[in-house]
C-alpha cells in the first residue's frame, strides 16, 4: 500500500509542479511519470525496511 500511495502522492505532486511552471501535456504527463516512479521507489524501499524492523 505504501508503494501504490508513493505512486499516486507522487504523480500528483509532478503535475502539479509541472502545471504550475506553465509546461504543456506532454511536460505534465513526464513530471508526473516521473515523480511517480521516484516516489514508487522510496515506498518500496519504506516496504522493505519497515517489514525488516516489524
């Protein structure tokens, strides 16, 4: 679940940023890709430190 929500906060949070720099689609779309594999990743690195502690 912390993956799927690193995914989702992130893609908002990259277009969001995108649109409010002014970029067209096609920027909104890759800032959101993007800062949503980012943040995908830190969840799943969360994922795995959290089921290695608990």
């Amino acid at each position: 679940m912390i993956i799927l929500a690193g995914l989702l906060l992130g893609a908002l949070w990259g277009g969001w940023l995108a649109r409010k720099r002014k970029g067209s689609r096609l920027d909104i779309a890759q800032y959101a890709a993007a800062f949503g594999i980012a943040f995908a990743i830190l969840g799943l690195f969360a994922t795995v430190l959290l089921d290695r502690f608990i």
